[in-house]
C-alpha cells in the first residue's frame, strides 16, 4: 500500500476560533461575530453530531435523532457533568469548590424566535439558526462542506506532481481553495507545524491550485497545504496539512520528450487514448524481482511510492481522454491515482482479478465522456455461463487438461461504454484486459481473446449498437502469434503453432474465427513495448476498428537509447517494465 501522512481532521478547533468567526461571519447576515457551531443533521440517519467550542474546551457531541427538546437537554446535562468533574478535581487538589451550579441554559432560536423543543431535530437545526449555551451564543451552520479524507503522499521528488488525497462532504473539490506554503530555510521548527493554526512568518506561499508541482528549489523544503472547502459562499474552517522534505527528481525520464507532443489536449472528433501496464507492486517487491527479473534497476527505483511519483507525472503529461491501465494494485488505485487522475479532469472504474490485489483501470476524461455502463467479466467464468461461448466451449472440452487450466486462469475483460457528451447519443466501447501471461500459453489466450471478442460483440449489440470498440491491453502476445493473427486477419487456422504452444498433452487444433471484421493495431508493431534483462517484445496494443475509427497520431516511443540508459526497465528513469502506448484517434 502506498504510505500517507494523514491530517489531523479536528473540526473547529479552539485555538483557531477567532478566525473561524470570521469565516462564517461572511457566510450570512445573521452570523454577525458569533462563534460557530457546525451540526451535521441528515434525515433518515439515527445520529446528528454538534460541534463547539465552550470555555476553552472544544465539544463534539453524537447525540439521537428525535425531538429538539432531547438534544438540548443532553447538551446541557453533558455540560454539568463536565462542571461537576472539574468541581471534583478541584476538591481532590484540596481547593475550595464553587458552590452548586445551575442547570446550563440551552436554547435554540431561528427568526428571533425560540424553536419548539417538539420539532424534530431535522427540521429545527437550520443555518442562521441560533444556539445559546448559558451566555454564550453560536451561529448554527447546518451541514457545512467539510473535508472527511485528507492526505498527501510520503514522497514528494522536484518536478513531479504532489496530488492531495480529498474526500469533502456536503461540497465539492473543484469548489475548495487551496493554499501551498513552504518553509523558510530559518523556520525548521516544528513547533506550528500540523496544529491547526494559519501558516506564520516562517512559511513562504507558492502555490493556490489543487496539485503542486515542485520545483528544485523547494529541495529540503517541507510543505504545507491549507484546503478550505466550500460550497458557494459557504465555508468551514482551514484544514491544514504538512507533508515532509522536497527531495531531488531523477533528472531526464523516458517520456518527457514524448510529452513535447501531447503538451496540449485533443478536441471533437479526436480522441487520445493511453494503453499502459504500470507493473504491480504486489510483482515488483518479490525477491525474483529483485534478483533475478530486474536485478539492473536499483532498489529504491522499485520502492512503490518513487514509482508513483513518476507514474502520475507520465499519465498526466499526456493529456489523454481514455487511459487503460493493467497491473493496477487495489490500493494504488484508491490511494493514488484516482485522487491524481481526478485532480487532472479524469473519472476511473477498477476491476480487481479474482484472488489477487491487482486488477484493471480505465479512466476517461469527464468533460468529454460519460460513462454509461460496465459490462466486465472473468474470462473464464463467462466460458461456461453464457450460451454464446458453447462453441469454444466445445473445442476446448475436447482436451480436458486444457479445459482445467483455461478455467484456472482469473483473467478479466474490463469492458466500458462511454457516451461522447460533445455529440450526445455517440458512444464508443472501451475494453481492457492483460491476457495470461506463461510463454507457453497461447493457446490458453486464444481462447480468452475468442471468448472476449464473442462477449464484446454481445455488449455492442445490447448496449452500444454501432458503437465503435477501443480495445487496449497487456495481450502477451507477439505479432506473430494466435492472438494478433486473430485480431487483424480476424480467423486462427487449425494449423497454427499456438495450438499446441504447451506441448501435446494440452494441443487443442481447432479453427478459431473472430466476431469482428479485422481489427487495426493503432500504434502499429513496435519493435518492443516490454524490455526487462532477458526479454524484449511488442505485447501491448490498442485495437481499433478502421471503419469506424482513424488513427491520428502515434505518439512515438522512447529511442531505444532512453529505454538502455540504465540497462533496461524499470529504473530510475522509468516506473515500469512496459512502455505505455499512446496515440490520438479520429471518429470515422
């Protein structure tokens, strides 16, 4: 998992009090310069939460839902026991307690007028409303947008994106103003840091936009941010953050020449779109990864939270509008590329393989796409539960050893109809898969493409009629195998060598035809798409349909001395062992 640095979420601590009364006092005529009390009050659940400040001590109460009447109570019969325990204290260290307290006056008034203790609590909290606790009065504000998760990545590197993780509740993240500081190189002190107070003399403002790209010379610098969500006019209070030292980048990566390229966005009918297998933690941390598959890439370059760092950078420089992922690990999508890729315009949907902790993702740029429905399936499953496959079904049966192996395999089709929201009504179908992956498996994915294609084809005629397929993915295949020959000539002879790929035992000659006309690679044949220490091969593409879609633009891969610089990949300057392909198309 990707290690975080979480925030203190103290809502409405004291010791900012004064200048959250000046916050809200902005927020309406009513809030003159009371202080706040914020109330969390939703109908249909059985709690509401309070929240004030009283004597110096802040007050956070969960408290039923029901009549108004029974919540003040609580509140005041809270108060006295708190009264009466400080009484208590007082009388153990020997001093003189106060004499008898009276009951805690707690009222509730909207419009100037008190508010029936009857009411339920639903209706009687409402913003403008007024709280009074003894002698004190507060401003009621109803539901406020308030951050519910803010985090910030341990690693940060000099020129790379730091993509704050945030969840706000009741508003929105493209709503929320955001402030970066750093520290001066004379305010290393820690004593402000993380408590909540607004950032001193001793940090320097530089930035005021979601995501913050460092630059060299914040190397050493620590950094803090200060998130206020908002809704409209309406604000809480600052929710501050700190997050550790600036530390130097890598220098030159592998596809910073290629973002010279994609520097800016495609517009209607131009579409990019990004294939990429971005090698799962759960691979790149095993001991034969370390020592045998990528023994040339130092140790550190594996370490998951440097891989991210270079993963974002390279995935937000290419401005796509559909991106395709495989090898995403569950808690790198959660944690770190949905909170990235949503800071840059994009929405994602994953599909995790069955008993495993990493799966696909696909993403798409959410002013361009909407998404309309997932249609994902585990290839294998789908084998022996849907009528359409009966024929693969029957080949494959013919060899039970085969059979047994097909349907081990956890292998998923991810499959998304998205709608073009520039011509409503358009819609095109995205899959993505990462086919199996054992050298000697192809006729185990033969039978997984025929089964996907057959799927896909189903998809399209009941939810996309028409509707172009975008097929992208880690297929394991080269061009000269089963797989590519039934994607771009559309049928698989009885006669080909992938039949019989794992030996005699588990041969299965049959005659493999495709559900589509044939398929174009978009990014053509590279001589590699995958480089490690023993192996170099074209694995990945983007299939597209030339009929209905065009290709562009191909964005050019790294020169074969980028990729060698530091023996393979990954490595320092590269995050994973696949290179991600990316190219604009054009509706036909």
């Amino acid at each position: 998992m990707l290690k975080y640095l979480s925030s203190a979420l103290v809502l409405l601590p004291c010791r900012v009090r004064v200048s959250l009364s000046r916050t809200f006092a902005r927020t309406g005529p009513l809030m003159g310069s009371l202080e706040p009390a914020v109330v969390r009050c939703l109908p249909g659940e059985p709690k509401l939460t309070i929240s004030f400040c009283l004597d110096g001590s802040h007050k956070h109460m969960l408290r039923d839902q029901g009549e108004l009447g029974k919540v003040l109570a609580r509140i005041s019969n809270g108060i006295a026991k708190g009264q009466g325990k400080a009484k208590e204290a007082k009388k153990n260290r020997g001093q003189q307690p106060c004499g008898p307290q009276e009951p805690t006056l707690v009222k509730l008034y909207h419009d100037g007028a008190e508010v029936d203790e009857a009411v339920p609590n639903s209706e009687a909290w409402k913003d403008g409303a007024v709280l009074q606790v003894g002698g004190v009065k507060y401003s009621v504000q109803r539901n406020p947008p308030t951050l519910t998760v803010a985090e910030l990545p341990a690693s940060m590197l000099a020129g790379y994106p730091v993509c704050p993780k945030l969840a706000v509740e009741f508003g929105s993240l493209q709503d929320c103003q955001y402030s970066w500081y750093k520290d001066r190189p004379s305010a290393m002190s820690s004593d402000s840091a993380g408590d909540g107070s607004a950032p001193d003399s001793g940090w320097v403002k530089v930035g005021d936009t979601r995501v913050y790209v460092p630059s060299n010379r914040d190397v050493g610098c620590r950094l803090r941010l200060v998130c206020t969500p908002r809704d409209g006019a309406r604000g809480p209070s600052k929710e501050l953050l700190l997050l550790g030292a600036v530390e130097a980048g890598p220098g030159t990566c592998t596809f910073d020449t290629r973002h010279m390229y994609t520097v800016k966005g495609t517009a209607w009918p131009t579409v990019r779109v990004v294939s990429y297998n971005v090698l799962a933690d759960v691979y790149a941390q095993t001991e034969l990864s370390k020592t045998v598959l990528y023994p040339y890439c130092a140790p550190y370059a594996l370490q998951l939270d440097y891989r991210q760092n270079l993963i974002k950078k390279e995935l937000s420089g290419y401005n796509a509008d559909i991106v395709c992922l495989q090898e995403v690990d569950k808690g790198v999508f959660a944690d770190s590329l949905t909170p990235a890729l949503d800071a840059f315009g994009l929405d994602g949907v994953f599909r995790i393989k069955d008993k495993q902790h990493e799966g696909l993702a696909t993403f798409y740029r959410r002013s361009r796409f909407r998404l309309l429905s997932q249609h994902d399936v585990v290839l294998s499953v789908a084998l022996t539960s849907h009528h359409i496959h009966s024929e693969l079904l029957e080949s494959i049966s013919a060899n039970g050893a085969l059979k047994e192996k097909m349907l081990k395999r956890s292998t998923s089709l991810q499959v998304s109809v998205l709608e073009d929201l520039t011509v409503p009504g358009r819609k095109v179908c995205v899959a993505n898969t990462h086919l199996y992956w054992h050298p000697k498996g192809g006729n185990i994915r033969l039978f997984q493409m025929g089964v996907a294609l057959k799927h896909l084809s189903h998809v399209i005629s009941e939810a996309a009629p028409g509707a172009p397929l975008v097929f992208c993915g880690d297929f394991n295949s080269s061009p000269d195998s089963g797989v590519f020959r039934l994607m771009t000539e559309a049928a698989v002879p009885q006669q080909h060598a992938d039949w019989s790929s794992s030996g005699p035992d588990e041969s299965c000659s049959t005659e493999l035809l495709s559900a589509f006309p044939p398929f174009l690679s978009a990014c053509a044949q590279p001589a590699y798409t995958n480089y490690v220490g023993g192996f170099h091969g074209c694995l990945d593409y983007i299939f597209i349909q030339p009929h209905k879609m065009q290709v562009e633009q191909v964005i050019p891969l790294p020169t074969h001395q980028e990729v060698t610089t530091y023996a393979a990949l990954p490595s320092v300057a590269h995050p994973s062992d696949h290179i991600a392909l990316v190219c604009d198309l054009r509706w036909a």
